[in-house]
C-alpha cells in the first residue's frame, strides 16, 4: 500500500534541572515557526499557531514534569529538526530513570 503524507510521533520522558539546556535546544531545534512570515492585516494564522500546539511541552503530570516531544514526520521532512534534534531526544530519554533504570 501507499504511505501516509505525514505520521506523528510523541514521546515523554521526566523533566530536571539538569536536562533543562537539553530541553531548550530541543524545542529551538523543532521550531516549527522559524521562517514563517508574519501574516499581514486580514490574513489567517496557521491553526497549529493559533491552537498554541508545540513540537516540545514541559507538562505537569501526577506531581512530576514530564517533557512531551511531539514530531511531525513528513515525506518532504521525514527528520524534523534534523540530527541535532535527535541527538537532544536521545539525551532526554537517557536522562530519564525510569525509562533506563
């Protein structure tokens, strides 16, 4: 059969001060509005914008902080954010305890 256009990924993993400059380089690295112009008077801003949606969330979770990556992998950008951004999510979920006890 064919592929699908586009698949998204979300992957989680416990939030720390010590993974923070991780976390800030990952979501400068999915920054999917670097690029976009800014939309003139009378002209619509894309829906994810408007939604508030984001590749990278630090989110609250039964007492913890749990960082949420969502990436959108398309045929045109099967590798969103590139190496770099997958090189800072391997770090993230290493940094995780419960994922690599």
């Amino acid at each position: 059969g064919a592929l699908p256009e586009a698949a998204e990924v979300s992957l989680r993993f416990l939030y720390s001060a010590s993974i923070q400059q991780v976390v800030r380089s990952l979501a400068l690295a999915l920054d999917w509005t670097s690029g976009l112009p800014l939309p003139r008077s009378g002209e619509c801003l894309p829906a994810d914008l408007v939604d508030g949606w984001s590749p990278v969330q630090v989110l609250r979770e039964g007492g913890e902080s749990i960082v949420r990556v969502t990436l959108r992998c398309t045929r045109a950008q099967p590798l969103p954010g590139g190496r770099e951004a997958f090189a800072l999510l391997g770090l993230g979920l290493l940094s995780d305890p419960k994922l690599l006890p």
